[in-house]
C-alpha cells in the first residue's frame, strides 16, 4: 500500500508514504537493522519482485521531491538484499535508466540512488560492477551535461563510489579523465555542484594521495585556492577542507614513514609535503579567512573562519618551522590592530602553531608575547578575550617553559581568574589553561611535594571555581569545566593546600547529599540528565580528593561511604552514576587499606549486581578493577569474600552477552586475588590454570585487528 500510494502521481501524501516506506525497511541501529531486514526477507518473493519493480519505475517522477525519498528506499531495500545475493540486476537495471532516456528526473534520482547504494553496500559487492557504474556517473559528471541536477548527482555518486573504483582509479587513462571532470566541475556556475565537486576532490585526496602529485601541479593548487577565495562561504569551506585534508594525510605519512624506519623497514608511504610546498600561497589566505569573523557569529555553529582556524593548526602540525616567520609577522602587525576581528585572527593565529614546530623556534616569540596576551584577557571584545583564553590555554600545555613563576604566574592567573566571570565560552578556556598549569607547575617531588608555585593562588582559584560550579546552567560545558578543573587542580597540589582541600571535601559531601535529598523531585527528562551529570562531576572531584590525600580522608570515611551507598541505591542498574560511585569508592578502598574491611558487607551486594549486569560492560569491567582494590586493601581478611568473588568471575568468563574487553581484566583480578589470600588460593588454583589454558589457546585471524587487541590483553 505504501509503495502504491508513493507511485501514485496525484496522490498528495507520497512523500510521507515514501518516508515510511524507507522507515519499514532501514534502521540506524545495528539490531533494528537486522530486524528489519529479516521482516523483509520474511515478505514472499513475489510481493517483495512488485515492490522492487514499482519503486524502480517511481524514480522517473514528475514529482523530483518524491522521486529523491524513492532512491533512498532502493538503497534500503538494495542494502538488504545484495548481501543476501538478491536483487542482483538492480545496478544493470538502474544503467539502463540512464542509457535509454531523456527524462532529467529519472536520471537524477536513479543516479542518487546509485550513490546511495555505494554508500552503503560494501564494496566487495559491487567491485564486478565498477566499471559500468563508473561509466554512468563519469557521464553524468561532465561539463557538457545540460542538466545540473543530474550533474549534481552524479558528481554525490562517484563521491560513494571511489573506494570501489580503485581499479579503475590505478589506471592512469581513466584517472586523467575522472580527475578532469571533477576539476571542471568545481568551475560550474552552479554553487552547489561546485560545492559537491571539492567534497569529492577531499575525498580524493584521503584515499588516492599517492596518486596526487600530477594533479596537484598541474590543476588542484590553484583550484583549490582559488575556490577558498570565493564568494560562496560554502565553497570557500570545502577548498579549505581540502587543504586541512592534505595536511592530515600528510602528518599520518609522516608517522607511517617514521615508524617503518624505526622498525629497520623501508618507508612505503611517501609524503609529497604538498601542504608545505603550498604554503606561500595558502597561508595568506587562510591567515585572511581567520579575519572573516561577524559579532553575531553563533559560537556553535561552524563558519569558514574556524575552519581557516583549523587549517592553519592541522598545517602546522604538518609543515612545522615552515610557518612560524609568516605567521608571527601576521600577528605582529595585526596584535593591536583597531579592527577587533584583526586582533582576534591575530591571537587564534598564534595560539594555532603552538603544536608541530620546534620548541626552539617557538620559545623566544612565545616568551615575548606572554605580557600582550595577559594584558589581551582585557580586551573589550568577548570574542578576542575567548581566543586569547584559548591561545593561553595552549601556551600553558605545550610551552609551559615559558611561564616565568616569578614574572608571569601572579598576572597570568589574575587574568584568567577574572575571566571565570566572563562568558561562559571564556570560562571553559580559562579553566583549561588553569588545569594545564596546575598540571606542568606541579611541585618538583610530585605528591610529595611540601609546596609549589601554583600554592600561593590555589584557595582563591579554588573558591573562584567553585563559584562557577554554583550555576544552574552548563551552557558552553562551563560548570563542567570548572569541576574538571578543581578535579586537576586537586590532583597536582601540593601538601601545604590540604587544609584547602578538606573544606573542598566538606562543600562537595554536601552537594552530593543536597542533590540525593531531591532526586524524586525531578520529572523532566533534560532536568534529570543535568541531575545525572552533576552528581557525576561532584564524584568525579570527591575520587581525586580521596585519591590526594589518601589516608588522610578516614575521619570523613564514614559520610562519603554513607553518600555513595545512597547514591548506588537511588540509581539505575544502567546508570553512569553508578560508575562514579563505584571509582570513588575504589579510591577510598586503596586509600583506607584494611580499614575499608568494615563497609564491605554494605557494599558488597551493589559490588555482585553490577558483576552480574552482562549488559553495562564498563560497569561490570569497573566492579572486576573493585575487587582487585578490596583484595589489595584487605589482604588475606578478603578470604571469606573469596568464593562468591571467584564463582561470579568465573560464570562470567563463560557468559555470551558480556562484552569480551572485560574479560583480560577478569583473568587479572584472579591474580589480585592470589596475591591477597596467598595459600588460601589453593582451592581455586585448577579452575583458574583451566581457564588460563583455555585463553592460551584463543586465536586471532591476522586481518582481525580487534580480536588480535583482545587477545593480546589475554596474553598480558
């Protein structure tokens, strides 16, 4: 009925019909997926012949919006039964479409529909079909093509199809050709082909870059930077993609090159350094892209200026010392530039080549810049004070060295601190570069550490977050930043902060109890999940306070034990709460050692539930690591849990649903559990050589990269 009413050329609902049609045979999800499938496959041959046969003449419509939601339903019903061996004259049967008419909508949508299908059906399928697939749509692409809608498709199938053309590709005849229909379409008049033909020549160079280095001289280098230059942000977006392509190809190259010379191999990837050889002539328009910002500009939504922005970062990392002169002369003369859009672009442009050149060539400018920036965190513009947060985050992670404690620390901290009061987008880059100096000043004896140069300023940074903690929104994951950043700062202070610290503990038991006392409160699904993810962060802080100052937490032991148990009580079985709770209580079990003996029998029974739940993995993996830390802390006194710990792993190794990755850590804990009770060991000591025999022997096929982890992590 469906499919009739999607055929049916007055009907003013076969759109929806369509829509549903598709619906009832595709699915995201992998087990929809199957279920669907085979509800398809259960339909007798006949019907299933129809409804192949009618959708397939739907493609030629009057209506093109139907005749679009049609090639999706082929593609559905093609992903289901090519697989299967079924349906295999679809793709002759869609060429000759294309052969044997002038119907423009037919060949548009069947066109889109073969695109659709290469998209999905994986290309071992339809290799034996390259060639003649190849041919339609290379037809299809060219500049003499009159209509641009076929062209537009056309140019989306071959984009789905080129990982299954890499035959045809090799050839050098029909490499020319392909490369040529391509590069002419990026000149249509037509801003939406030209759009669809840069996406395919990014994709081009993701998976033929070997192949490149003809094109690139002779067409690619000026095309593409000609089109980062158009009027058309959406074309400008996809040329400066191709170049943020080029150097990621390149810096995995690099990598390839480096580790085969490292192993005594020779190299088999090349790197062309195309993005450096370019660079005279991309980067000054990249560097003006990064100007291009608007004060209206949503901070979410992708623009071509952060693209530009990321291009120059990934280009960095790519071509190294190549581009610190250039750069630091843009930002030289723009830094105090009375366009703000010229400081900005100035700033986001240093912060950017901070990762892939010399440290040596970076030091003294990054050293000389320092005061400008700090005094940048002024600036009355939000959106050039997020991206100086944004570039002194960077500085305190890759070029902490040059973060004088004596000269800079005190102003650079003040910025920062009073940028916590700013806009949320700004809270969250002060809080990263608060963690990253909290993280590379850390005291020169690590936890031992009597102070540091981060003490003087840790209570007030301290009190300064935990302001932010107290919103009630997270826009901008603002208050999620700023409990990641008391998470790090805790984790790296030294010992002359725990006063500090035991009145942190003391304000985050209490949120913890606040949020437990109106947890059946709450009704809105959005409401419950900030619930979720606020007593999730306050976990998170409350395990690295615990796991700071280790035995110095038992006089509070008993209220923590006591919140956590009613956390654990009031969430769900499927619950990342749960798993919160569970890793602070682990520090608390390493932290009080054979004194956590006396929760165990509270905690036991939350411990055998999630060992038992095969279907929450992480939970279940994080229980296995709790047993390990019960039986480290309590030593022979966890013989008496022994058993019931030793059965449930056991039933566990041999469960079928639980995820395998659990199981290296299950053979693990066996060995946690030896070391604890030592001779009581005895009386599991064949089951468990059983069990250790039987993983030995599990084998992986060589093409098999994720079996050959797991069974590494076995082995191990």
């Amino acid at each position: 009925m469906l499919c009739q009413e999607l055929n049916n050329e007055q009907s003013q609902a076969r759109i929806a019909a369509g829509l549903a049609l598709k619906n009832a045979v595709a699915a995201r999800e992998a087990t929809r997926r199957e279920e669907m499938s085979a509800r398809w496959m259960n339909i007798d041959s006949t019907t299933r012949d129809q409804i192949k046969a009618l959708v397939l003449i739907t493609l030629g419509t009057q209506d093109i919006r139907a005749g679009i939601v049609t090639a999706q339903v082929v593609a559905a019903i093609a992903a289901i039964e090519l697989p299967l061996g079924q349906w295999e004259g679809v793709i002759r049967d869609m060429l000759q479409n294309l052969s044997s008419t002038d119907n423009t909508n037919l060949r548009q949508c069947t066109l889109q529909a073969i695109g659709y299908v290469c998209e999905t059906i994986d290309r071992d399928i339809l290799t034996s079909q390259a060639n003649s697939i190849l041919t339609a749509v290379v037809q299809g692409a060219r500049k003499d093509e009159p209509s641009e809608a076929v062209r537009l498709a056309a140019i989306g199938a071959l984009y789905n199809s080129l990982e299954f053309i890499e035959d045809n590709f090799k050839r050098e005849g029909e490499r020319n050709y392909i490369m040529q229909v391509v590069c002419e379409a990026t000149q249509s008049q037509d801003v939406q082909v030209q759009v669809s033909a840069f996406e395919c020549l990014v994709r081009i160079m993701q998976v033929y870059y070997d192949m490149m280095p003809f094109y690139m001289q002779k067409a690619l280098f000026g095309l593409t930077v000609q089109g980062m230059r158009s009027p058309h942000e959406r074309v400008a977006l996809q040329a400066v993609e191709f170049w943020s392509t080029v150097a990621e190809v390149e810096i995995d190259q690099e990598n390839y090159r480096l580790e085969a010379i490292d192993n005594g191999e020779q190299p088999t990837h090349a790197n062309y350094n195309f993005a450096k050889a370019a660079l005279p002539e991309t980067l000054p328009v990249i560097l003006e892209l990064m100007t291009k910002q608007d004060e209206d500009d949503d901070e979410d939504d992708w623009n071509l200026c952060m693209a530009a922005g990321t291009c120059l970062s990934v280009t960095a990392q790519s071509v190294g010392d190549a581009c610190v002169a250039p750069v630091i002369q843009f930002v030289e003369t723009n830094i105090r530039h009375t366009q703000w859009q010229y400081r900005e672009a100035s700033v986001m442009a240093f912060g950017s080549i901070l990762e892939g050149p010399s440290q040596e060539l970076l030091v003294p400018p990054v050293a000389q810049a320092l005061p400008f920036l700090i005094e940048m965190m002024n600036d009355p513009v939000i959106k050039v004070k997020d991206s100086t947060a944004w570039t002194l985050g960077r500085v305190s992670q890759s070029l902490a060295e040059c973060i004088k404690p004596d000269v800079h620390l005190q102003p650079l901290i003040e910025a920062l601190v009073r940028g916590l009061d700013d806009s949320n987008r700004i809270v969250s880059n002060c809080c990263l570069s608060l963690m990253n100096l909290a993280d590379q000043l850390e005291g020169e004896q690590g936890a031992d550490s009597p102070t540091s140069h981060m003490s003087p300023f840790f209570n007030g940074i301290i009190t300064a977050l935990m302001r932010i903690t107290e919103r009630n929104s997270n826009e901008s994951f603002a208050r999620t930043s700023a409990y990641e950043a008391i998470s790090v700062l805790v984790t790296h202070s030294a010992r002359d902060t725990f006063p500090t610290i035991s009145a942190l503990s003391t304000s985050i038991l209490d949120r913890l109890e606040q949020t437990i006392a109106v947890q059946n409160e709450i009704v809105g699904v959005d409401e419950r999940n900030s619930h979720m993810e606020l007593q999730s962060n306050l976990c998170s802080v409350l395990t690295n306070v615990i796991r700071r100052v280790g035995k110095d937490i038992a006089p509070i032991a008993d209220r923590i034990m006591t919140v956590l148990l009613q956390l654990s009580t009031a969430a769900s079985k499927s619950s990342t709460i749960l798993e919160d709770a569970f890793l602070a209580i682990g520090a608390l079990t390493t932290a009080l050692d054979s004194e956590f003996a006396r929760y165990l029998d509270s905690f036991a029974p939350f411990m055998f539930s999630a060992l038992s739940n095969h279907e929450e993995h992480q939970l279940c993996s994080i229980a296995v690591g709790l047993i390990g830390d019960v039986c480290r802390s309590l030593g022979s006194a966890s013989a008496s849990y022994c058993d019931n710990f030793m059965t449930t792993l056991l039933q566990n190794l041999q469960s079928p649903v639980l995820h395998r990755n659990v199981k290296p850590n299950i053979l693990s804990c066996f060995g946690d559990i030896a070391l604890a009770i030592e001779g009581q060991f005895a009386g599991y000591l064949d089951v468990t050589m059983s069990v250790l025999a039987q993983a030995c022997n599990i084998r992986a096929a060589p093409t098999d990269y994720d079996m050959i982890d797991y069974v590494n992590g076995i082995r191990e």
